[in-house]
C-alpha cells in the first residue's frame, strides 16, 4: 500500500520498542507516483495493467517515487523509484481513506486483547472500484439483492442521524411505480448491517401471502449504529470500540478492570466512575438512571442476583454483575442513540417523503431499542406531516408510560413522547410478551431513575400504559378479528413470543397486515 499525505499508526524508528503512534507521511512533490495518479481522476478508479493498452501503461510506467506504508516510519529508503505497470498487476486508486483507529482484538489461548488498527471503509470502496461480479448489496435508498421480498429499500442512518440524501427520494419513487403501502421495518440492538439485512429478508418473507389482493406494497429496512453488545452473553468489546471510538480509552480500563472481576473499594469506585463516562452522565439533560449514580458494588451484586440467583458468593458472580452493569451501561446510551437516530433522522425523512408522495401510507414497525427509534421518528415529523398510517412495536424497549400526559408517581410530569401518537392516522400497536426476560427483569433495574423509582417498566413487557382509551387484545382475537382502525392497542403476544429476540414469528407479521389494513 502507498500513501500519498496523511497520517498512520507504527511504530517510531526514532524511539525503539515505544508503543504504535500517529506518524505523519507527507507528501513527495511533482516526482511523486501519487502526483501522477492525482493528475488521472479524483475518484475512485481502479486499472487492470495486464489488459491495458500500451498507450494506458506509460505513466504508471515511467519510475516515479513511492511511499511504501508498514508497520515502522520513518523508514530510510522507505520512499523509492517505482514502475507500477513492471510491480503490480492491479492499480487501486483511493484519493480519500477515513483514519485508521486502534481497537482491541482478542487473541485465542492468551484471554487478553491486544492492538491492531484497521481502516473504516477501505475494503468496501476498494470492491466497488475493482467491480465485483456479484450484485452488491447498496444501503443508500437502492434496491438490494438477494431479499425475500420486492421492492426492498435499505435506509441507512450514522450515530447523528445522518444518511445519503437521496434516500428519501428513493422511497418517494415507489410510489410511481405503484406502491400504495409501504412497511418499514427498524431492527433493535446489537445489529450488524448484513445481520440486519438479513433479518428483514426473514421477516417479511410471509407478508406477500398475507396482504388482500390488490394492495400493493413495498419494503425498506432502516440500518443504524446498534452493535455495541454482539458478544452474548457478555459485552462485545471489539463492537463497543467500533461504534463508541470516542470512549476507547474508558473501554480499555474497563476491559482491565473486568478481567479479574473489580475487588477492592478503590476498583469500584474506579469501575463506577468510568461507566458514568461511558453513558456521558456528565453531558446527560434530566435524570439518569439509578444504577449509573449508586454504589457500584452494590449495582454489580443487584445485577448478579438478576442474572443468576443462585450463583454463590465470589469473584464470578460479582463478575457476572460488573459485566451485566456495562452492558446495561451500553444500552443506555444505545437508547439516546436510537431517540436521536429517530427523531433527527428518520422523522425529517419521512417528512420528505411526504411531500414527494403524498399518497403513499407508511407503516412503521420497531422491534426492541428499534421501536425507540421508530416512536421518536413520530415526534420528529414535520408539522403538519402525516404520512404514518400505523404504527407495530415489537417488543418495544422503551417506557410504558411514554404517551402519557401524566406519569402515575410524578403526575406534574408526562411521558417524553407525550401524544405523538396521535401523529399516527391508524393504530399504535405495542406487542408484549410475559417471557420477555430482559425487558421484565432486567429492563426496570436499569431504567429506574436516581432521583426516584419512577415508571420502569418497557413496553415490551407489559405494554403501553397512561393512554386513555387503550384496548387491550389477545393475539388470538386479533388473528381472528383484527385490530381497531385507530388508537392505542396492546396485543399479549407471549403464547408465540417466548424470548426478546423471537421476532421472525408469522404471528407477529400478521399483527402487522393487521394494524396496517391491508390483510386478506
């Protein structure tokens, strides 16, 4: 690999057996290879030079000096006369490469992580210049290939809520091609963009034999940052580093921290400390959550007691509970996330959509920290905005109480979405489930707040709560009769959902077709 200017982690020859820095590459001037490239194309491009004509091979021909990048800089010699067309078979051109960022990496048989450094984006760029000859998969509002249903759009957001700006009129296009209802689908926490592919190719795969003749219907999945906990069943801390660069040195600390298990009054503190940093409580607007404010040995024996009641005294139960205490930490701020994501990104986005096409009833479902960001995509509509024809939360992992006007042990306050539901034209429909264990169990201890036990429960668990006018309905009776065409409703789904993760179900996609008014 070649660089051209900008900046790399090695090792400094200036300073034996130091630890990798950033170290400057600077440029080599007009005699330079990158200078020639440069002169080429600002784009990505890429040349096949064994097939290329003559004419095409004399630049990348004549000798011109080149940077070779390794692991120590700065290297004498390291800059060298180079005929790319005689060294290389293939040139790859990348004019811009995101910064590199260190992150932990497990080693097999040592049980401790070590360093490496990988570049965000490179690999994918590079196979789209090289053309590969499978169909890619593109998450910018474009089709993509292999899924069960079509038309299929994927909708992608970053941590910002910020997404490539053609989206909104890819969705809009549906509708001229004869769309009249359209099923959005945001996936819940710790999923990986293909993972999230995947799920929504598996869940929307009974919704063709499902809807009346004569509707028609189109599919996106909304793609956003939630794999910060992929390693079940404890915290993934490749994934934390991944989407919480920022926070990289508190996820060292912590990883040292819990490798032994926290012992000692100073460790706690420590370990205390450094979750409060992670969750931003410093930067946090309102009150926070119990758990990140309380003793933290004492945190870490409340969720070790959740986990496993029965594990006795000692290191490994404390370690279980310091363990679950960062995840939950984690989800905290993967929480703020998806209410941001919702709000400033798929809310405006929509809007837009709207007022392209006007016509087109829009379907919103959420499943766990999805349905989050899906109920806060209400309150982030445009005014005057209705394109939301109905709304299913899928074991919803957000506060009962959130449309409420009046929270029951505070009632000078309300709900944080507080009658955004009425920005629906259809139903609202939150699907719960009894033996979703990490919303009942482990959900309410995270979620109580400092200053007061306040309303834990999610609305996965025990569905919405503070709505008047609410009806509650078995999933049975409403396989059999459907849903109301308008307002709150809670569906006990427990007899097919026996777990958080059980969303795949032909149950649940029913529910959907059902409250959207499109089912046979």
């Amino acid at each position: 690999m070649t660089a051209r200017v900008g900046t790399e982690y090695a090792h400094d020859t200036g300073a034996p057996g130091g630890p990798l820095r950033v170290l400057a590459v600077g440029p080599l001037g007009p005699d330079g290879g990158a200078h020639a490239l440069d002169r080429v194309a600002d784009e990505p491009f890429h040349l096949d030079l064994r097939r290329t004509t003559p004419a095409a091979r004399d630049r990348p021909g004549t000798p011109r000096r080149t940077p070779h990048i390794g692991t120590a800089c700065p290297w004498p010699g390291a800059a060298l006369p180079l005929r790319v067309s005689a060294s290389y078979d293939l040139l790859v051109r990348l004019p811009r490469i995101p910064a590199a960022r260190l992150r932990r990496l497990p080693v097999a048989g040592l049980g401790g992580p070590v360093r490496g450094h990988a570049g965000r984006g490179a690999a994918t760029r590079a196979r789209g210049a090289l053309g590969a000859a499978a169909p890619s998969k593109r998450r910018d509002g474009r089709a993509v290939a292999g899924m069960s249903v079509e038309p299929y759009r994927e909708i992608t957001f970053d941590q910002d809520g910020d997404g490539p700006p053609e989206q909104a009129a890819a969705l809009a296009a549906l509708a001229r091609q004869g769309v009249s209802d359209l099923f959005l689908l945001a996936h819940g926490r710790n999923g990986s963009p293909s993972g999230a592919t995947r799920l929504c190719s598996d869940f929307f795969a009974p919704f063709p034999g499902l809807l009346a003749p004569g509707a028609e219907a189109g599919y996106a999945g909304v793609v956003w940052p939630s794999a910060v906990c992929t390693g079940e069943p404890g915290p993934d801390y490749r994934a934390l580093a991944t989407v919480l660069p920022e926070k990289e040195p508190v996820l060292e600390r912590l990883t040292d921290l819990l490798a032994p298990a926290p012992a000692g009054e100073a460790a706690f503190a420590e370990f205390g400390a450094l979750l409060r940093e992670l969750a931003g409580v410093a930067d946090a607007e309102g009150p926070v959550p119990a758990f990140l404010a309380a003793d933290p040995a004492e945190v870490c024996d409340l969720f070790a007691e959740a986990l496993a009641p029965g594990l006795p005294e000692g290191p490994e139960r404390r370690r279980q509970g310091a363990r679950e205490a960062l995840r939950q930490a984690a989800y905290h701020v993967l929480g703020r996330r998806a209410g941001h994501v919702g709000e400033y990104g798929l809310g405006p986005l929509l809007g837009r959509v709207a007022r392209a096409a006007p016509g087109l009833r829009i379907h919103l479902v959420g499943h766990g920290t999805g349905a989050r960001l899906v109920a806060y995509a209400l309150r982030g509509l445009p005014a005057g905005a209705r394109p939301v024809a109905s709304v299913t939360f899928l074991q919803g992992a957000f506060p009962q109480y959130a449309f409420a006007a009046r929270l029951p042990d505070a009632p000078e306050r309300s709900g944080a979405l507080r009658d955004v539901h009425h920005r629906v034209r259809g139903p609202v429909v939150a699907c719960h489930s009894r033996y979703d264990t990490a919303l009942g169990v482990l959900y309410p201890l995270a979620s109580r707040l400092a200053d007061g036990p306040g309303p834990a429960g999610a609305v996965g668990y025990g569905g919405m709560r503070g709505v008047p006018g609410t009806v509650a309905r078995s999933l049975a009776a409403v396989l059999r009769t459907g849903v109301p065409g308008a307002g709150c409703v809670n569906v006990d789904v427990a007899e097919a959902v026996r777990s958080h993760g059980d969303l795949c179900r032909p149950e649940l996609a029913r529910v959907v077709v059902a409250a959207s008014g499109t089912g046979r």
